[in-house]
C-alpha cells in the first residue's frame, strides 16, 4: 500500500513512476555497488522523474471476453 500512495502522489505533482522488482540474482551485485547493509533485504526499487515527451495516449483494450479464455470449467 506504501508503493501504491507513494506512486500516487508522484503521479499527481506530474512525474512518471516504474516500480522494477528485484531478482534474487541481482542483488549482491547491487548491495555491493551502492554500499546496502548485509542485512537489508532488496525487494524493488521506484524510479521516477519529468517526462521528457508528451503525455502519453490512454490504454485501450480489447473486450475482456476476446483476452480471457476459460476451458474445462
């Protein structure tokens, strides 16, 4: 719920956000280069910033019933 507000709130002063996951591969190179504590556990980190270009076009989508498939129910 804290990402969830967070990002909300960065939205709304204008910025664009991108919550990345990490994988467990990644992170004792990363600890390793920014200095992380041993016992801290890394789980995503919010990138967020101006947008560069316009706004971006709303998503569409196709019917639900054209993306969803239910067999042997």
């Amino acid at each position: 719920m804290l990402q969830y507000a967070v990002w909300t709130m960065l939205c709304a002063e204008g910025l664009g956000v991108n919550l990345q996951h990490y994988s467990p591969m990644v992170d004792a190179p990363t600890a390793k280069q920014w200095n992380i504590p041993a016992d801290w556990t890394l789980k995503a980190q919010m990138v967020f910033g101006k947008p560069t270009g316009g706004r971006l076009h709303e998503k569409t989508f196709e019917p639900v019933e054209d993306r969803l498939k239910v067999y042997g129910a």
